[in-house]
C-alpha cells in the first residue's frame, strides 16, 4: 500500500509544513490535537499556529468525528394521525483529522470493518468519505501504549491518508492513498526530497519507539484459546473489579456499540443513535427484567472478548483492540485489558493458573 | 437516501386484546408502494416504533402467504410496548425491517410438525403455522401444543377452531392452578404435558418458542423422547436496538441474534456460551 508512495514523500520545514496545513483552512474543515485546560484533545481550529502536532496521544480517540457521539437520524412530527419524518441532512463538508496517532488511524480501520461490512451504514459511510486522515509517527511512547502487541507500530501508516514523520528541523510528508495525494497536491514545488540521511532517521525513530513498548504480544491464535476460556472461574475474579463507568469504551478508538432513543416529546423531535457500553447493565438487559449478562464480570468477560476474540475470529485473526492503552491508562480500578487476556490465557482449562 | 434507520409509516388498521396485556395490532403501510414492496419470510421481525418513545424488536406475527396487512402480538412490558398499546387505530407507527433469519420451511416439507409455544412466544409461531396452513398439503401431521400460565393468558383463543379445521391438532394446557371453570384443555406445564403426548422424534420436527426456563425444560424432554439437536427449532429474542448487525447488544459469543437468527437449531443453541 505504501511501498509505491515511498518514494513520493516530501521533506517540509516547519514555515513549509503550517504553509501546507494553513492552505486546507480556507475551504476544509480541519480538526487537530490541541491542548485545552490541560487536556489533550482533536478540536476544529481555524489557524495554523493552532497545529502543534504535540507529542503524545489525545485524551480519548477522534473516531467521534466518524461516529458521532450523539447524532441525529431524523426528525419526526405528528399532526394527528398524520406523521412526517424528515432526514438528516447528509453533512458533506470535507475534513481534515491532523496529527492522528497510528494507533487510532487503525482504529478508523476496526471501525470500518464494522460499519461498512454488509449492511452498509450510510451515516457512517458519509463520514468516512468527507473525511482524510494525516497521521503522524510516534516519537515517543507512553507507559500504557503496546499498540506493537496487538499488529500495530508506532511509525504504521495503516488508515492513514497523509503519513507525516519527524525529523531533525523538519518533517517528511507522504501521502498513502488517492485521498492523500489529493491533499497534498499544492506542495507541488514545495520542499524537496528526502535525504538518506533523513530516511535513516525515521527508520532508527520507528526501531527506537517501538523499542520502548516493551508488552509481549498478543497472539493471534489466543483468539480460539479465549473463546473456549468463556466459563473460567478467573473472570469473576478479574471482572468483579469493574464498576462499569464504561470509560474504557468512551476512549477507545474501535468500541462502536450504541443505542438509538427518541428526544423530544410525541408531537415533535429527533431519533439519535449515542455511543452505548456493553458495561451498562442496561446494555442487554430485557423489557422482562431478563439480563444475559446479569454481572459485571459478563459484563467485563464480553468486552474483552470481543475485542480479543469475537471480532478476530471473524476478521482474520485482527483484534479489535489496536493497543491505545488509553482504557488501562483511565481506568479507575485498575483493570488491564492486556494483563487480564494473558492472564486467562495462561490459565488452565480447569481455571487454576497453571503458570505458577 | 434515508438512512436504514428511517422507518417506513404504517397505519394502525384494528386491534384485537388477546389478554388484559397482549395486544395484536394489524397494520397497513401508509405509502402504496412500501405495502407492494414490504415482503418477509416466517420468523423474520421487524423494529417497531412510536415517535418520542422509540423502537421496540418484534416478529412479524403473520404469514407472507397472508401479504394484506403486517400484524404483530406484543405484550405492554416496557416504554415502547407500553407507548405503542396507547395508540387507537388510524395513529401511525414506524416499521422498519424486515430483519434476520428464517424458519427453514422448505426444509419441513413431507415431515410432520409440532409446533410448542409457551406464553407470548406463541407470537413468533404464528406467522410459520400460518404458512403451514396456507401450504398445507406439502406437510405431515401437524400438532400445536400452546401453553399458558392460566386460560386468560392464552393467545389467539379466536383463531384455534379455524386451525384445528384446516388440520392442525391443537392441544392447550395451562399450569397448574391457572384452569377456569369450563376449561376443557389440559392441565400442565409443557414439558410434561409434551411427554404425555408421547409424539416420536422419527420424520419430525419440532419448534419451540417461550420463556427461557420454558426452553430448558422443554429441551430435556426432546432429549428424553429421544429427538436430537438437529431436530429442534426455536427462535430467540434479546435486546436489539439496530436490528442489523451493529449496535452489538444482542450478541452471544460471536454470534448476532438479529443478524444471524433470530432462528436457531437446538444443536447451533447448545454450542453458544451461556451468555443469554
């Protein structure tokens, strides 16, 4: 996918880079990493100098720019017997997500596979289209990242449209697919090639990154091996902890559960779709009263599960997790995806650790 | 282009109170040319709204063989049930769907029948026994064995004659306890009252709908009277907010009811993780 654009990337210096960013301002609109009140987080910007493509990742992931966190599915009226539905217009303005980390560009990709699969969703497929993404390679990692456990790295350019790196007084810019090379068609004269230098130094940054996240990896075949751990007594143990705050689904980059309710009264109003959590006992819980998942260790059990073993076994061994860490990072009781996926995993069939 | 959460308009057409909490509505789409092209197959459902209350997952309740109208049977249990049995006829609801899977009528052909429906999951039934009835010729023998709580609780009371004439063996009981005077059915919960029946697994299918400890004890009759996994039919129900695949609450394991059933075999039911 990016062999081919590797030999296009461009190095820019910093004036060359906010002139390329400043440019998309004028008619896109562009969403960039901005530090608010302490806070790291992907705001609408209308200057260039409001694009400091800090280090680090954002608070929670930008896939609310994709799926929405409350969106509107149409408008409802009743006059009588008579009921009038009026969709939602088809939001069609173009925009720019600036300086996604890879983790959550591969969290676009997880999106993807479910909201484009089959059924197409046309609300989400709208976003995606209007929608390009510039990655930035990480040069640092956090002590919750192992995004290079679960098939990621630091420097991928995978969901990616435009694909920045930092070097030494400058960045290299290269854009990854049709959309990138869209966006990056006035740098037409702008800059010049990297040198080999420079190359080397992305390379060594990208060794050296993902160097520093030092978490085993997550196998692909413990998918299998998960799914037939659903009865171990380990899950209660672990899942007993969770309050179900649903903060770890709030910030990942690939949770996509949501529930669709009526706001308004009966005469007027709008059906939404919100973000849901399968950690809200509400989550599944039946008109009866009937809960399946009547506890929040099934609670916890399925989050997990999806993540690591229902979605990759039908998605040819991917998890759905991309290693954000943001939900062991937030969590306020300390529960560790990672930990608990090797931890049953290392467990015996019979539920008693076996690992010693 | 709406978006597949947009429903279609369906005009409340009459009602009928099968009991003091079940309601049967019968619908017709307010647009020409949804009502032509709105077409389902048994055992497939369909998400059921009133606006400013929301959606609600129902089965379709009658037979695409019977295309006039779209029916449903739902019992007022929660805030859309509730909101939609307020509703007088001529309101408008919304409709959208159809969604899931089916019965795999085709399948049935030349073998006998037992349909058991226990409580409101006689609702789910209706639209495969109407087809049955309506393609009865291509059938074996056909029993349907519908339990209830008490004799006020039974569904459908007004249609059983008409069933029993186009040649189904229609079988009642209610639990111990719920019998009035008069009541001429059997007394029993189902499973017991199935075993009593004393109906072989050979040439046979069985489909099973009800509560879920009606399903457990159900289930280990058939495997007492010797029919296997493979054998047994019965569809599920679990919260649903999309109907299509995503909103990832009706889920168990890998598997989403609204996508992949709502019909299951037995055998595909006992492979699930106990997680509904």
């Amino acid at each position: 996918m990016s062999e081919g654009a590797m030999a296009s990337a461009t190095r820019l210096t910093p004036d060359e880079l906010h002139g390329w960013l400043a440019g998309m301002l004028g008619d896109k609109r562009v969403l960039a990493a901005v530090d608010e009140d302490g806070l790291r987080v992907f705001r609408s910007v209308e200057r260039a100098d409001q694009i400091a493509l800090p280090t680090g990742k954002t608070r929670w992931s930008p896939k609310e720019f994709l799926f929405a966190r409350t969106e509107t599915l149409f408008a409802y009226s009743v006059a009588g017997n008579e009921v009038t539905l009026d969709g939602a217009p088809v939001e069609s303005a173009e925009q720019v997500l600036v300086g996604v980390r890879p983790c959550d560009a591969a969290g676009f990709l997880r999106l993807d596979a479910i909201f484009l699969d089959g059924d197409a969703d046309s609300l989400y497929a709208s976003h995606r289209v209007r929608t390009t993404v510039v990655t930035v390679a990480c040069d640092e990692a956090g002590p919750e990242c192992f995004c290079t456990a679960v098939g990621g790295s630091p420097a991928s350019d995978k969901g990616s449209d435009v694909h920045l790196t930092r070097v030494a007084d400058g960045w290299l810019v290269r854009p990854v697919t049709a959309k990138g090379d869209r966006l990056t068609a006035s740098l037409a004269g702008v800059g010049r090639a990297p040198s080999p230098e420079e190359h080397a130094e992305a390379e060594t940054q990208s060794t050296r990154v993902a160097g520093h996240i030092r978490q085993s990896a997550i196998a692909r075949e413990w998918a299998a091996i998960l799914e037939s751990r659903f009865h171990l007594p380990l899950w209660e143990t672990l899942g007993r902890r969770c309050v179900g705050c649903g903060i770890c689904t709030y910030v990942c980059p690939s949770c996509s559960c949501f529930d669709v309710t009526d706001t308004g009264s009966a005469s007027c109003g709008e059906r939404c779709r919100s973000w849901d959590s399968c950690t809200f006992a509400a989550f599944t819980r039946h008109a009866s009263g009937h809960n399946p998942r009547a506890t929040q260790a099934a609670r916890y059990r399925q989050r997990v599960l999806h993540k690591f073993s229902y979605f990759p076994l039908g998605h040819d061994g991917e998890s759905m997790c991309v290693g954000c860490g943001r939900c062991v990072q937030l969590c306020p009781v300390g529960l560790n995806v990672r930990e608990t996926v090797q931890a049953v995993v290392a467990a015996a069939a019979d539920g008693h650790d076996a690992g010693g | 282009m709406p978006s597949a959460f947009q429903p279609h308009l369906a005009r409340i057409v009459s009602t009928r109170d099968e009991t003091p909490d079940v309601r049967t509505l019968r619908l017709a789409f307010v647009e020409p040319d949804v009502a032509r092209r709105f077409r389902w197959e048994p055992g497939q459902f369909a998400e059921f709204s009133v606006f400013g209350s929301g959606e609600s997952v129902f089965t379709m309740a009658n037979s695409p063989t019977r295309p006039e109208y779209l029916e449903c049977t739902m019992r007022a249990v929660g805030k859309v049930s509730g909101a939609i049995r307020s509703l007088s006829v001529g309101q408008v609801l919304g409709v959208r769907g159809p969604y899931g899977n089916r019965f795999p009528v085709e399948t049935w052909r030349g073998k006998d029948l037992v349909f058991v429906a226990g409580g409101i999951g006689m609702a789910a039934l209706r639209s495969p026994l109407q087809f049955v009835l309506d393609n009865r010729a291509d059938f074996g023998d056909v029993v349907l064995l519908n339990g209830a709580r008490s004799v006020a609780d039974l569904v459908y009371k007004d249609e059983m004659a008409a069933w029993q004439d186009g040649g189904v063996r229609v079988i009642r009981t209610v639990d111990p306890g719920g019998e009035a005077t008069g009541w001429d059915g059997e007394v029993g919960l189902l499973p017991h009252v199935f075993e009593r029946l004393a109906l072989g697994p050979d040439g046979r299918i069985v489909i099973v709908c009800g509560p879920p400890i009606m399903l457990h004890f159900m289930f280990l009759a058939l495997e007492k009277s010797g029919f296997t996994p493979e054998q047994v039919v019965t569809t599920m129900e679990n919260k649903m907010k999309c109907g299509i695949g995503l909103c990832g609450r009706c889920t168990i394991g890998r598997v989403f009811v609204c996508r992949d059933g709502p019909v299951f075999t037995w055998a595909q039911v006992r492979a699930f993780p106990k997680d509904f």
